[in-house]
C-alpha cells in the first residue's frame, strides 16, 4: 500500500501532538506500506507570520507573503521527521520543492502544475518516511508559492494522484463527514461513505471538512480520499466514486448555509440584457451569487430574486444602487438560510421533493426559494426555522436511523 | 558603488527594528548605488527553533536541523522586503538558494562551495534592493544547508567576494572593534581601521565582534569589511589589506582571554613521540590547544606547559589520566587569564617585548607563560591581575590618547 495522510494545523499544533501524530504515523503503517505525510503549520504559526507581514503592510507583496508563510509548513515536517527518527523510522522531510510540486507564479493562491516524484518515490524505495511540507510549491523561477486557503490539503491530494496512492488520508479534528451539523440534531450520523459529488454539495453548503478545491482534485485524479479524526481511531469518512459505494441512500446528508442574504428586485423593467448587466457588475465586485430566480411581475416587468453572502451584502448595495431606476424596488433580507438535501439517490428517486415541501409544511415552515440539481434541493428559508427544518429532514429521510 | 550590509538578529530583533533597518537601508544608499542586505534570525528565532528539535532528540538530524533553521532568515529577509517596499523601494527577499549560494553537504556547519550571482545582478541591474537570507545555502541534492555560528556573516563576505562589491558592511550592536574592552579601560577607543591578521589576533583573544571564519573569508576574497552599529551613526571600523592603512600604530589593541585554563606537566619522559602523543589525544577530545611551552627538567626529562578553554578542563583531565605514569606530576590552574598585545607595527618595532615586561614588572605582575606571532605577543598571568595588566599595557602604549 501506497498511503498518502495529511495532518492539519490543530494536529500538529504543539510538540506533544507532533509526536502524537508520529506516534499514529507509525501505528497506522503495514512493515511493507510506503508512506508520505502531509503536514500544516503549527496552528496559529500562519496567522501569526502574516501578522508580521501585516505589520508593515496591509497588502504586503504577494511574493513576499509566500516566502514567510512557507516556513511555518518547513519546520514542522522536520520537527514530525525528528520524532519519527526518535522512534527508529527512517524519516526525512522534504520542502514543496524538494518534494518536486511545481507551481504557476500565482503567489498566495497557486496552482499546482505538475509534480516530479522522482525523489519522493526513490525516498521510499529506500525504505523513508517522506514528510512534505504542505501548502507550498516553487514557480519556474525558483521561488517558493502557496496554495492558498486549504493548500496542505491540495498538496495530500495532488501526491496522491501523482503517486498513484492507494489511499489519502487527511486527518482533522473531526471524525468526518456527518449526515448533518451534530450541534443542530444529536443524531447525525458519520457517513462511512459518500460520492465526490455529494461531498461537494455537502462542502459547499457549510460542512466545513474539505475545501471544494481538494475534492475536486479527487475526483479529477480519482484519488480515493478519507477524512478523520487525529484523536480517534474511528475509520472516518470514504470520499470515493459513485460507483465504488455499495448501498446507496437516497439522502446522504443535509447541510446548513446562514450566510445567505437573500436580494429582492422589484420589478425590473423586462429588456434583454438587464439581468446579464446586474450580474455582471456583481461579478465584478467579486461578490458570488448562489440561487437566482425570476419570475414575471406584472406591466411586462420582472422579480429577480437572488441570494449573496451576508458578508457581501453592503459591498452588494453598492453596486447594486446603479439600478436603482430601472427597478420599482430593491429589498434585502438578512434573515434567510439555506438548506439543502443532498443525495445521489435522488436521481433514481422520484418524490424527494414533495417528501421535503410535505415536511416543511408541516412544521409551517415557508419556502423562499428553491434550486435544485440532480443530486441537491436547496431551500431558502427563514433563519428562525433553520434548526426545525433540519431537525425534521433529518428524521423523515431516516438519516437517524 | 555595489554594497552589501549584514544586519545581525538583535538588529533586526522585532519588527520596529525591522523597520529602522529599511530606513538604514536607504539612507545609506546613495541614487546609483547597488545594495544586497544580508539579514539573520530575529534574535531568539534561532535559539526558540532549536529548542523544538531538542524537545524531541539531543541529537537530532542536523538535516532536519537545517531546515528548521533556515527558516528564521526565510522570515526575517521577507519582511525587510516589505518594510523597504512600503517606502517607495524596489526590493526584493531571496532564500540561500535563490540567491545561488550552493554549499557542501556538512548540515549545520557547511562550507559555501561557490556562488552563481546571475539572479543577484540581474536584480539589482532592474534597481532592486536585494535582501537575501543569510546563514544559509543549499547542497547539490537540493538540500537546504545552514554554515554554523556566525554564517550570516559569512555569507555577506562570501556574496560580497563573488559580487565584487566595492565594501561589505556588518552591522551589530556595537560601534566596531576597540583598543581593548571598553568594559575595563573606560578609554578604550574605538580602531578606525585595522589590518585581517590583527584583527585575526584580537578577535580569536576574545573580541567578539567578528568570527574569524569571516575575517578569514575577507581576507582570501580581498574584501573591505566595516564592522558598525546599526543603532549610531558611528563609520565603524575598516578591516582591510594592511598596506591600505596609512599610519601604522605599533599596537592596535589589546585583547583577554579569560577562558584559558593552564596544565603543567611535570617530568615527562624525555622519550621521542611522547609530546605528540599527549597533544594528538586532546586533539581526538576535540581540545584546543593554545599556548604551548616546553623546558628541560632535570634527570632527562622536561616538563610541558599549556592551555586549554576552561570549558574542556575536566575533559582534557579524564584524557590526561592515561598519561599518569608517564609523568611525575600534573597540575591544573584555571585561575589564569591571556593578555594578548596585537599590532602589525611589532614587525618593525623592536622594543615591544621589553616594554610589555618592563610594564609588568612594575606592577608585580608575574608571567606564566608567553607566546608571540610576528604581530602578536600573548601573556598567561594570573587572572586576578588581568583587568590592571591591561590598563597598565594599553596606557603604556598609548592606546588612549
């Protein structure tokens, strides 16, 4: 077996739990198993690097940023190879360079564009535990970039793919992908196994284990990726192909959104183009719209409905008050969230949807806005009942059970 | 004018300072000037990195060592960058390696083995300010090195050599190298220029502004190297080619040495073979040898005098025992100091042996031991006379006025 695991900053975030995790690296591995570990910062260690980077600038170059927050990632792969070595491994940390992780030049949020894993692969035919230090590569220059947010992440899976790994571990400190937030319904359950896809709404949607970016990097190198607990010895969650999962649910899980503000246009005035312009100019300020939906208003006129991240909801009015004439009106409304039913059991199930509008009824909950995609329905919803509607998906789809 | 300044871990200890040192930085480079900055840890960096890779092993992989290291200078050099950017410079950080400083593989104590400027002047042909990371290269694996104490120093020497920079500036936090401690002669004045060898002299005595291994560098490379203060606007002082001063005093300072330890061995064999013996033992502990005197003692045998660092005394016993019945008795002293008079105008002088122990004498001061270079003449007397020796000896060669 070829393993691939990455240990995350609260992991690693002091020395007794590095030698932990060097504790669990070798418990974990089989005589003949080959492994390549992924490590983060200490926590807190980025933060506080580009505190000092901030000190002197509040948009410090780029490059620069790169150059002090690589180091963070350097020193614990060599602190974690150090207690292996204490343990009578054969271990040795590499950089993102030595490790071969060639980038584009974008620094503080680069690509990864190739990987050399000659060394690495020599490194473990020579019988090494291979440390990387994650969340960094180095551009064609020469100099060392980072991935950005979830890069050590990125750096396991882009290994793993590159190395033709059996597996990708990536350890947290949560013991994986839940059919929703544990602190909204005790009885969420850990799923053992889900689809990328599913992962990926589920992601998106607020369940905050894996950035999208690393699980779609999964999927394209077909990586099977788990995700669990450093301080359990539960098996955690299988990210894998759809079809390599057995029993298909027809829900897998139900995520949480509250940072959804929901923006109202009143009457729009129906010429081709408008609606193209307004998100446009949204798009250029570099606010992401989710759900969208028009419906036809009275007098030829249109309702554009649409939902935008709380955070970005000022920055939204900005732009938005260049349309103040050719709207009858503009409402925002912070009290929204979203929930959203994921499953690709779905496509084969008929009445999903009317089994979820059934449920919210019910509990008298109204419905603001629906999306829906082949294996997601998406409701917006009054905030106040966004617990209750989870609550009650969560049991009538038997996620409980 | 191409310079290259070296700004030391207290000088750049937080990041106010930091920021004083960028301003240092372009105050002292004229419109056309071409400057590289070489930057240390910030102070404690190294030491707190360190105490990591101790907590796990007391001896741990000096690889691994190196690369927890290097990351202090990574840090330091980047947030320079920043600091002169937000002034209006050009600057820019590079690591070891990206400023092409290619080493042996010696971890933790490597030799620079040459260094490829292409980047560096390409930079600084654009108007960059470099600011390169010292203490630190990489090896032909790609492997990050570091060159031991005082390395950044010596990678400031070094890329002032391969540079060809017209001077080469390190700033600390003292104002240069003075005619003797300031500590004991409150007229000690500082030297405004010195030549290698007698600053060699000094500085193995105990000056420690300088680690001779750069002195040495600068003194292979022809390189001017001014040692100053980053916190005065003092010149510092010039260590250069000695036919580049002018005015010769006779004496140019004189050092102490409180670390030398004196062991007397009393009727030694007369036999062939038996000196080297006993000095190739201490050199197999690691024990420096300094002042060595032999005299003959009586029935054919002699008795052998010398000094070891007081910090290898109990070492150098446990070594010595094997000699037990080779001789008739040993005694240590570690209550002994070394007075070190230095000067280049010796050489030309005669009369400064007589005068150093006419000096003495006056003050009932007795010599154990005496040793002399061509530009140096060292006294081992009893420690509790050192700080008089000294002020007797440097009044008398009129260091003060």
């Amino acid at each position: 077996m070829l393993l691939v695991q990455k240990y995350g900053g609260t992991s690693v975030g002091d020395l007794e739990r590095i030698q932990n995790v060097a504790k669990r690296v070798l418990e974990s591995k089989k005589p003949h198993d080959k492994v390549v570990v992924v490590v983060s910062a200490m926590s807190g260690e980025t933060d506080k690097l580009l505190g000092y980077a901030l000190h002197f600038d509040p948009l410090p170059d780029p490059r620069e940023v790169d150059m002090i927050l690589s180091s963070g990632e350097r020193v614990t792969s060599a602190l974690l190879a150090i207690a292996l070595q204490t343990m009578g491994a054969r271990a040795i940390s590499l950089s993102g360079r030595n490790a071969g992780i060639y980038t584009d030049a974008n620094h503080t949020k680069a690509h990864i564009e190739h990987i050399d894993t000659t060394r690495i692969h020599a490194l473990l035919d020579d019988g090494f535990i291979v440390i990387v230090a994650g969340f960094q590569g180095v551009d064609s220059k020469g100099d060392v970039t980072t991935l950005g947010r979830g890069g050590s992440d990125l750096s396991a899976v882009a290994l793993a793919g590159a190395l033709r790994a059996d597996l990708c571990e990536i350890y947290t400190d949560v013991e994986g992908v839940f059919t929703t937030d544990p602190r909204i319904e005790p009885r969420a359950k850990k799923i053992d196994r889900i689809s990328y896809d599913e992962m990926l709404e589920l992601a998106s949607m607020g369940a905050k284990v894996l950035l999208n970016r690393s699980v779609e990097l999964a999927k394209k190198l077909g990586v099977d990726l788990i995700t669990r607990s450093t301080f359990s010895k539960d098996p955690g969650t299988l990210i894998t192909k759809e079809e390599n999962i057995m029993e298909q649910p027809i829900i897998s899980g139900i995520a949480l959104d509250k940072n959804q503000a929901r923006v109202s246009m009143v009457g729009v005035e129906d010429k081709p183009g408008i609606a193209s312009e307004i998100f446009g100019k949204l798009a250029e300020a570099n606010i992401s719209v989710d759900m969208i939906v028009q419906t036809n208003g009275y007098d030829g006129k249109t309702d554009l409905d649409f939902t935008i991240p709380k955070t970005e909801l000022e920055l939204a009015k900005n732009v938005l008050a260049n349309f103040q004439n050719s709207v009858e009106k503009i409402d925002y409304d912070s009290n929204s969230a979203k929930v959203s039913i994921v499953g690709v059991g779905m496509k084969s199930h008929t009445g999903v949807a009317s089994k979820v509008f059934g449920t919210l009824a019910k509990e008298h909950i109204n419905i603001m806005m629906i999306s829906t995609s082949e294996i997601k329905i998406s409701l917006l919803i009054d905030i106040k009942y966004a617990e209750l509607a989870i609550r009650s998906l969560h049991h009538v789809f038997e996620l409980d059970s």
